[in-house]
C-alpha cells in the first residue's frame, strides 16, 4: 500500500505576494456581476488567485473589499488578485472586446457549448459569471462572443457559481497552458 505524507506549508514553495505579482499571469479576466453573496465573492478571489488569472472584475452590486466577509473565503487573496470595480457592466465588456478579449458567459441557453471545447485561440478571455438566482442579464449576454456551460447530469441545473467559475476557470487554464 503507497503511504502518502502531506506537505506542510513550507514545503508548498508558496509564493509571498511580491513574488506573486511578479509572475506572469494566465490571459483569463473573470467578471463577477451582480453577485449577492459576499463569501461567493471571497470564493472567487481565492480560486483566482490559485488559478493565477490576469484580473478580476467586479460590477454592478457585487460588493468589493474590504469586507469582513469577502475576506473570510479570500484569506488574503484580495490582496494578491489584481481587481477592479465597474458599476456598468456593458461598458467594460465592450472596451474588453475592442482590446481583442473574447467575452464568454457562464449561462446555459439555446445556443451554449460545454466549457471543455474552448480554445487556445479564444485567448484573451473574460469569464462572466452573473446572479445566484438570475443568471446573466440580457445585456451582458448580448455581449458575449460565446457562452459556455457545465454539463450537468442530476436534477438541478446550477451550481454554485463560486463553483462553476472554477470549475470553467481551471480548465481554461488547463487548455491555455497544454496549448503552449
């Protein structure tokens, strides 16, 4: 039987967050709209930084940090995650987009593809994740380039969207880097 020993901290070679910013980060934007739970937020930066993305966006009432909240998931990823605030959500994703960034949903609808067929040539990529309960508004929708979906094989179709954006955010990741 294999014997599996866990690392401790110090044997991880974490990065302190100078050396952080210093790396360079994967072509992926992740914008958070409208989301109403703050640990969700906090969840995402965390999972942000751990995916090593370029930045997050946050827009419309997605709360920003500090808040005790946010920072009770993040553990300390606000602070190592580039971020930034946009009360319009339509007005980022269209500089985005004249910057030469693919815009991709995180929604199902009729015309969704799975998140695994993406490409490396859809890179630079922004994520949009919208609402808990709502999902992404029509306007933001209406600006994405594509819309990628989990597949999902219960009765409920959602997950948590701290969850599905990692889930996407990994393998996008994934097919960045195998791509290289």
């Amino acid at each position: 039987m294999l014997e599996f020993r866990k690392l401790s901290g110090s044997e991880m070679n974490r990065l302190s967050i100078q050396q952080y910013a210093q790396v360079p980060k994967h072509p992926l934007f992740l914008m958070l709209h409208n989301i109403r739970s703050m640990w969700n937020v906090g969840s995402m930066f965390r999972t942000a930084d751990a995916a090593g993305i370029e930045k997050m966006i946050l827009s419309g009432y997605t709360a920003t940090p500090p808040r005790k909240e946010i920072d009770k998931t993040a553990l300390g990823a606000q602070e190592t995650v580039v971020w930034e605030y946009h009360p319009d959500p339509v007005e980022m994703l269209s500089q985005l987009k004249k910057d030469g960034v693919t815009i991709c949903g995180l929604e199902i609808t009729d015309r969704s593809r799975p998140y695994t067929t993406v490409n490396r040539g859809e890179f630079p990529m922004c994520l949009v994740v919208g609402n808990e309960v709502e999902g992404l508004e029509p306007d933001v929708l209406a600006l994405c380039d594509d819309v990628l979906e989990i597949p999902q094989y219960g009765t409920k179709h959602s997950l948590n969207v701290s969850v599905a954006a990692g889930i996407a955010l990994f393998e996008l990741v994934r097919v960045f880097r195998n791509q290289m």
